[in-house]
C-alpha cells in the first residue's frame, strides 16, 4: 500500500463576469473526494487579496485544500479534469492550479501570498515561482490564475472568519434569487455577533445574495460552524437548493491594510495603511466625493472619500492640522489627479482646535461691535466703546476620536466590521464530524 501523503491543492480565476465560481470548482472537488473517503486537514481555505486590482472578477478570492492521500496522482488528475471542466474558459477566466506536497508551507509561499494580499505581482513571477519550486501546476489561458492558487496554498493566518456558501442546482444557474427578507433579518438577529453583514436594517437590504449569475445563492459570514448552521435553518426561500460549504477565509479582518504606504510602497492598485496630517483643507466637489492631503513622514499624499461610503461627510469636517490613519486603495495617476488613495476607513487620532476670529462683543452691550475701518479697531454703535482686536472663538468640532467606516452596504469582502473590532480568531478547530460540507437529498 502506498504510503499516506499530505497534499495542499491551490487554484484561482475560473470565474468570469458572465458566470461560474471558484468556490463553487472546490465545492464539487470536495464532493469528489469526500465520495472516494479522502482525509480533509482542514477547512478548504477562501482568501481574499488585493481587491484593487483592476481585472479582478467579483471579491478577487482563491481556493486552497489540504488533505491527506494515498494516491495523489490519481487525484491530481482528477482535478485537473475538474478545474478544466469548471472553468469559464470562453468568457476570460485564467484559471491556474498549483500542488504541493508537504505538510510545511515554505516560507516563499507565505512571501508571495503576502505580496498579493496587497501589491499588484505580475503573472509571469507566479510562472517562475512554480518553475523554480519544481510544483507540478496547470493552467490555461495567460496563467493569472497561478497567482491567487500560490498564495492561497501559501496565506498564513493572523485571524480568520468563516463564510458558509450555499450553491443553486444548475437549472438555476442565471436566474432571479428570491429569499425572504424577513428571514434574513431574523437570521441576523438570532445569530448576533456570530454572523455580520447579513442584513442591512437601515436599508432594508439583504447582503447575503449576490447579484451575478454565479451558482452561489447566499454566503453568510460568521466566527463558528454551529452559528452559520444555525443560519441556514432561519433562512427561507422556495428554491431548492444543491448544498452548502463553510469556508475558513480572511474575510472581515481588514487583511489588506495591514501594510504601510509611504513613497515607497504608494504603486498603482496598492493596498494599506498610513498616519499623518491633514495638510489640505478637505474640497467637496460635484457628486459630493470629497478629497484632500495628508502629510506623512516629509510626503504628501491625496485622498478620496466617496459619497457613497458613507463617511464623506466626515471627511469633510477634517481641519488642517487633525493627525489621522487612512486605509485604502490606490488609484492610478489621472490628468486632473497623482496617485490617490480611495479611503476604506479614517481613524483620527488627533484633534486641531478649530478656532475662528470674530469682531469683538462689547462688555457693556452685549452686542458685536463693528469695524471702524481697516486697521482702526472696532466700535459698539450702541454705547461707543471701543476695543482693538478681533475675538478669538473655538468652533465645536462635529468629528470625534474614533474609528470611521463606511456603511455596511459599501464593505469590501475584507472589510473589519464594527463587531469584530478588536476580535480576533486565531484558530477554529477543525472537525471533520461538524457539518462543514453538505450535499442535499435528491
């Protein structure tokens, strides 16, 4: 008999605009090798990373698996057919598959599954990298999709949440998803704090269904197993639906900020994080998007807050002179524009008094005085009294020091939500009796 082998199974970009899912690739892998009585190590991984990059499709995720196998050239094969057949070849996905046989991940996956969590790497370093590893990979079309399949084998967590996917049958595939509204609302309610961003109650909005014509039907995110169980049973819709796969994922822990920007690191399509000092008064132009500078360490860099966040408005009540931390994006030079960065939070730090001068009140009247002319002082047109120099008044700031993030319909996948402030899950035992993966009858 052969002896037992640990395979970790990373792969990436079957999906396209116009349909299919990576996710939805791992869930029919993990049919198949669940049926052949395949050892799963862990929870099958969905990783999040760089979601500004500009060719990405929906939340820019890979797929790993971690096994162990008696046979892994058989299964090798095996998904290769799979990753060929599942992959939407004719419409743009790349998709890219990468092995690596060893229960220790290098540490040159971790430094490239780093890398992609917040720069831009170019396909033909993933071409080299598992030239130079000796990996058996595959992929078809440019080979972008090798990117996402390293990292994903080589991502090492610092917190992690879990997403439950719950998929259609493929005669669904396409078409309108109809849930209940109330039910999801309930879901929310019943499984708070242990599943966010379900359900948004100023809106009415429900956060679970995407809107493309992918086979997901809902993903509801969440810190343990029994929680999202629990919410597929709260859940109501008249679809009848394939089954369901809970992912270990970096979703909700703000993963891509963790970096630092500065002059170095301030590239097109770059992700993360920096302090500084408002330099430029905040300017709110048309559509209500607001921009401006902020100082750090001897540079100046400018930022965009868009309306749509939600906190434009904070934004706009920034002084110079206010210290702050800004996490975002940055976008590509334009004519009108250097290098911005589209803010995912602002965090003030710091405070400026935001002082005013005014024309004098006469002690006697109780009235502001008025100029007498420039240079001349001021006068109470009441009582004659005079007075030299203007007043100065502390204007009430309407921002406080305090973490700001935008409204729950504009988070990002990675996006740390309120709730898990200061939350962090180091490690979620897996147990290969707990209801991670489920086919439903016939």
């Amino acid at each position: 008999m052969n002896k037992e082998s640990v395979l970790n199974i990373g792969f990436d970009d079957t999906d396209s605009p116009t349909g299919m899912c990576t996710t939805f690739l791992a869930y029919k892998i993990v049919d198949l090798l669940q049926k052949q009585k395949t050892e799963f190590l862990d929870f099958p991984k969905l990783i999040r990373f760089n979601p500004n990059i500009p060719w990405k499709t929906r939340g820019n995720g890979a797929v790993s698996l971690k096994i162990k196998t008696n046979q892994p050239s058989k299964i090798k094969k095996q998904i290769k057919n799979l990753v060929s057949k599942y992959s939407d070849t004719k419409n743009g996905a790349n998709p890219g598959l990468v092995f690596f046989e060893n229960d220790l991940i290098p540490s040159e996956f971790t430094k490239f599954s780093n890398l992609a969590l917040w720069q831009l790497i170019n396909r033909n370093n993933a071409k080299k990298f598992v030239k130079k590893n000796n990996l058996d990979f595959y992929y078809e079309g440019n080979g972008q999709g090798l990117i996402g399949a390293i990292s994903a084998i080589g991502y090492d967590f610092s917190d992690h949440t879990l997403e439950l996917l719950s998929y259609r049958k493929k005669s669904k595939f396409g078409k309108e998803r109809i849930i209940s509204a109330e039910s999801v609302k309930k879901m929310q309610e019943n499984t708070f704090p242990y599943t966010f961003n379900s359900f948004d109650t100023k809106k009415s909005r429900v956060l679970i269904t995407p809107h493309g014509p992918d086979p997901v039907f809902y993903g509801v995110r969440g810190e343990n197993v029994d929680s999202l169980v629990t919410a597929t049973k709260i859940l109501q819709s008249n679809e009848k639906l394939d089954g369901y796969m809970i992912f270990k994922s970096n979703q909700g822990t703000g993963d891509h900020l963790k970096n630092e920007l500065n002059s170095e690191t301030m590239k097109p399509y770059a992700s993360g994080t920096l302090i500084g000092i408002v330099s430029n008064a905040p300017k709110i132009v048309k559509g209500g998007h607001v921009f401006f500078t902020v100082t750090s360490k001897n540079h100046e860099f400018w930022c965009a807050v868009y309306k749509e966040t939600g906190i434009s408005t904070i934004a706009s009540n920034l002084i110079i002179g206010d210290k702050i931390s800004v996490g975002g994006g940055v976008r590509k030079a334009s004519k009108n524009f250097p290098r911005i960065i589209n803010l995912e939070f602002i965090k003030i730090i710091s405070l400026e008094k935001n002082l005013s001068k005014t024309n004098p009140i006469c002690k006697k009247c109780n009235k502001k005085m008025k100029s007498k002319g420039r240079n001349q002082g001021f006068r109470c047109i009441k009582c004659g009294a005079k007075n030299l120099k203007k007043t100065t008044m502390e204007i009430p700031r309407k921002i406080k020091k305090q973490l700001y993030i935008p409204k729950i319909s504009a988070h990002r996948h990675l996006t740390r939500p309120l709730q898990r402030t200061g939350k962090t899950n180091k490690t979620i035992a897996f147990d290969n009796s707990q209801s991670w993966f489920c086919v439903y009858e016939k």
